[in-house]
C-alpha cells in the first residue's frame, strides 16, 4: 500500500472515529441512562422523604437536577426534574436521617464534544474537499496535474506527476520509410547521416565520430516535418518519441520542466532512439527578461536546454524538432552541441509534386 492509500485510510478511520464519539455521546449513552434512571417530580421526592423511603441523595450544581436512591431498593435511581430553591431542604433531609452530598458537574466531556463539533469536524470537511478538488483539477488537467501541498512552498510536484505524455512508438510500428516521403530529396539526404549513427552507432564510434544532439526541420506547415522524422524513426529501426512543443508549457511553474526531465529519462531507457517535438518555438522562443515573460516557459526551455546539454550521446538519443518560425527560437537551442543541423524542409517543385502524387495514387 503506498503513501497515498495509506493516507485516505487515516482520514477515513477519523471520520468513522468522530461520527461514532458523537453517536455515543447523543444517542447511546443517554438512552442507556434513561432506562436505569427513574424521573419523578419535586412533591414526588419531598413526600418519599418525609416518609422516610429516601436512602441517599446526591446534588448535581451543574444541571440543578437531584438524584436519589430508595431504601426499598436500591437498584433502581430517581431524579427529579428541576431543583427549586429551598432552604429548608437540608434541614428536612438531616430530619430524616438522610445521607446527602454535593456534586459538582464534570464539563469536560460536554466540552471536548463541543470543541469536536466546532472545530474538528470543519477541519476534516476542509481536508476532504481540499482532496476532491485537488482530484478534479489532476482530472480537468490530464490526470497526472499539480498536487496542492500546504507549506514547503505551495504548490509542487508530487511523486509520480509531472509526467510527459510524449506518444512512444517502435520505430517499425511508425509504417513509414524514406521511400514514402516525396519531394523532400534534399531534407532525406541531410536525415541518412542521423539514420546512419542509429543503425550502426559503432562503426562511427571507431573513428571517434559522435552522432549528433538535434537537428532542426524549418519550413513552411505541411511540407512533411513530422513525416520525415517518423521515417527516420523506421529506417533506423528505433523507439520514436512524439511531443508537441505547447504541451510542455502548463498553468504552473516547474510541471513543464518536470516534464522535460521525465521525457528524457524515458529516452535514456529506451537508447537508441529519436525524440521528436513538433511546433517547438511554442517552448522555445527567446528570452527576454521582459516583465510579461513566461516562467513557466522559461524554466521548461532551460531545462530542455541543460538536458541537450547532459545526456550521453554515445547511447544514441537524438532530438528532431520542427518549427515554421525559426526567427523566434531562442540561440541558446541554435547553438553548435544542442541542435546541430539546421535542415530546411521547403515547398516541392514541379517534379517533387509529381512524386507525391504518384506516392497517394498508388493504390487508387
């Protein structure tokens, strides 16, 4: 049982615990002392003393009640409703031989129930509406959303949140190859030297040659950006990671680079292999400084940044990404190291078009 459910079951054994004290203290307990405790009247008591069938009484000052036991039997006690004030009481009672005492009430059950009412059981409601409405937001946000943690900082990361939701597929599985892509001939022939180091990684590490960190697909929308790296994907033969570049960028500060992390970590597991994010300037826009900056962005960028910067290459992990605006994109990605290719994904000619359209109208 992890923390989680360990957690639900407390809260759950309080409630019981509370509902069954204030069943207990409204309920139970005053219909077991009714059934053993007799109520008569004032005249009722006053007559059974001066008749001399009173044993002991007993004088509770918190609620103005008195309690009395009969000579004839003892078993069973009496109670009087109310107790008026009278003065000659004492003396009657001394008259008869009775023995009587004071009793001063005990207020601390009356007010530890109180308290209970008053304060415990709004707490426990606030609690509990704290973790439906935490629930509903994970829910609304794609079920693995900001877990609300009172102190330490507001809200953070829990553990298992913070995932990506970056779409894995074996590169077989992708059903697309360099032969299915037309009339993007230059853009293939830059992809074969990213094919090349995935298949066979160590004939390039013999020579001392390293693969490379990222390349980028710039062009115009619909030119075949993500086609291409899905065919890389299946020529190579690798785990292919797919990721829209605005699914990093979230209403609260550190879940887009707890993504970030995630998807890397999922990377490195799966080496060799290619990890696509599509509409990256969406992330990766440059940084300002100004006052209307995004933090959130800003963090997942630096630490889309500092992974590029990380991970050992030698195991094959190479980041595709795709933007038609790369004017926008920051020069910390640009740099030599992170996306090392820059490789433009044009309109096609007159003959690439021709190309494409025999590729749709192969089976028609």
């Amino acid at each position: 049982m992890d923390n989680k459910k360990k957690r639900q079951s407390m809260i759950l054994y309080v409630i019981i615990a509370i509902a069954a004290i204030v069943a207990l203290n409204s309920v139970v307990y005053p219909s077991i002392e009714r059934a053993t405790v007799k109520d008569v009247s004032y005249s009722e008591f006053i007559d059974m003393v001066d008749d001399d069938k009173v044993g002991e009484v007993s004088l509770d000052t918190g609620s103005g009640k008195i309690t009395f036991t009969s000579k004839d039997d003892s078993s069973v006690t009496y109670r009087t409703n109310e107790w008026p004030s009278d003065d000659s009481l004492s003396e009657r009672l001394n008259k008869h031989g009775v023995t009587y005492s004071a009793q001063i009430a005990d207020q601390s059950s009356g007010l530890w129930t109180y308290m209970l009412l008053v304060y415990g059981v709004p707490i426990l409601l606030a609690v509990a509406g704290g973790i439906w409405l935490n629930r509903r937001m994970k829910k609304a946000m794609g079920g693995d959303g900001p877990s609300m943690n009172f102190g330490g900082g507001g809200f953070g990361m829990g553990g298992g949140l913070g995932k990506s939701h970056a779409k894995e597929v074996k590169g077989e599985e992708t059903g697309v190859r360099f032969a299915d892509v037309a009339g993007q001939d230059e853009a293939k022939e830059s992809l074969q030297e990213i094919v090349g180091f995935l298949k066979n990684p160590e004939k390039y590490n013999e020579i001392g040659a390293r693969c490379p960190r990222g390349a980028l697909l710039v062009g115009p929308p619909g030119t075949g950006k993500t086609l291409l790296a899905k065919a890389v994907a299946g020529e190579a033969g690798v785990p292919f990671f797919q990721i829209a570049g605005s699914e990093f960028v979230e209403m609260f500060v550190g879940r887009g680079a707890a993504k970030v992390r995630d998807l890397f970590k999922q990377a490195k597991e799966k080496a060799p292999c290619i990890i696509f994010i599509d509409e990256i300037d969406a992330v990766g826009k440059k940084r300002d400084g100004s006052l209307n900056s995004n933090d959130e962005r800003e963090q997942t960028l630096n630490q889309l940044l500092s992974e590029m910067d990380g991970f050992d290459n030698q195991k094959g992990i190479v980041v595709l990404a795709a933007t038609n605006r790369p004017e926008s994109l920051d020069q910390a990605l640009l740099r030599p190291g992170r996306f090392d290719r820059r490789i433009p994904v044009e309109l096609p000619d007159l003959a690439g078009r021709e190309a494409i359209l025999k590729i749709h109208a192969n089976d028609v």
